[in-house]
C-alpha cells in the first residue's frame, strides 16, 4: 500500500514538472499582512485562492530580504507568500495585487 501511495506521490509530482519548461514561470509574491505581536498572516494555501484561475506550480511561505521593519507591535514583518506561475499569466497576477519577485529574493 505504502509503495503505490508513493509511486502515485511521484508520478503526480512528474507530471506537474512536466507541464511547464524551464524558463516559462516566474515568482510572484504578496505580503501575508502579519504583524508583529500578533500572530500569524493570511496562509498560503487561502492566499493562492486570490489566483483562481492561475495555474499555481509552486507555493511556499518567505520573507522579504534586504527591507527593514521597525521592531513596534502593529508593525509589518515582510512575512510574504509565494507563488510559481507562468509568465503568461503574470498580467492577470499582477492586476491581483501580486509583485514580481526580485531576482536577490529567489
């Protein structure tokens, strides 16, 4: 049992890469609204549902390097979710109210 779960884990994982070439997706991005001293932002499984429509490749949880918050409850924590999509759709990403990731953030 366990090896057919992981023969089918895989063989969805390979057929997902296999969808996309590489240099035909980019990253975008968008704060999760977290704020210090109180919790957690917006996660990213609920974020993605922002691009429905979008073919998502990849997802994961980051954060913004090289930008400074001030250290005050309230404040932001560049606390940010991430998306793989295809350049195709960056345009409709974009009017979404997601960025380009930059190129020191990847």
């Amino acid at each position: 049992m366990m090896n057919k779960l992981i023969a089918l884990i895989l063989s969805a994982t390979l057929a997902a890469c296999a969808a996309v070439s590489d240099g035909q997706t980019i990253q975008v991005y968008k704060l999760d609204g977290a704020r210090q001293c109180e919790g957690a932002g917006i996660s990213v499984q609920e974020m993605q549902k922002e691009l429905s429509g979008i073919r998502v490749y990849g997802a994961e949880k980051s954060a913004l390097q090289d930008v400074m918050f001030p250290a005050v409850c309230g404040g932001g924590t560049g606390s940010i979710n991430v998306y793989t999509i295809a350049k195709a759709d960056v345009k409709q990403a974009q009017a979404r109210g997601f960025a380009l990731l930059p190129q020191n953030e990847r």
